[in-house]
C-alpha cells in the first residue's frame, strides 16, 4: 500500500492533500508556507505516515525547487511533472473552476 502527497504549488506558498490508498483523505487540504519551519513540518508529517508515500508536484516556474530539494534531502521520494499534465488527466478540455484544494487531490491521481 502506498499513500500519495499531492502538492499544488504557488508563489510563497503551496496546498498539500495527502491520501491513504484507494483515495482516503487523511486531512482536508493544507497552505503550507515555503519557510525552512512549515516545510519541516510537512516532511515530519509525510515521514509518520506508515507504509510507503510518495509525494508528487507541479513544476510551477522554479517555485516548487526549495520544495522539492527539501524534501527530497530528507529522504522522501519525490516526482515534479508538468502542470499540463495534471490539468489534462481529467480527459475534459473543458476547465472546471480551478481551486488549489481540488488541485493538490487531482495530482494524486
């Protein structure tokens, strides 16, 4: 079993979802600061998890690099991929409303 962490990323600040197997939300999503404080707090947080956990995010201009370095020098297995990615796996060309919630599920998907 493996759960995922889904990280929709911003400018100073990302939404983080993070789901057991199956879609099971473990918490409603979360803002988390880009400060060395909060991104502790979220790689304690991703590390407490039992089984495996694999964390995927936007590559959102170069806001997602202080992220991504940090978590992965703690040890956390992380995939970056190409928001158009993400926005294309629902199949629709139609655009539903855009939220950072919704968006930190979907790249779990």
């Amino acid at each position: 079993m493996m759960n995922a962490v889904g990280i929709d990323v911003s400018k100073g600040k990302s939404t983080v979802a993070i789901l057991h197997p199956y879609g099971d939300v473990v918490a409603s999503p979360f803002d988390v600061a880009h400060t060395g404080s909060d991104l502790k707090l979220l790689a304690d947080a991703i590390k407490k998890l039992p089984d495996e956990t694999r964390v995927v995010m936007e590559a959102t201009r170069n806001y997602f690099e202080p992220i991504a370095r940090y978590l992965y020098k703690q040890d956390i297995f992380v995939s970056v991929v190409n928001p158009m990615l993400i926005s294309d796996l629902g199949g629709n060309t139609l655009r539903k409303p855009k939220t950072d919630k919704k968006d930190s599920i979907e790249i779990t998907s």
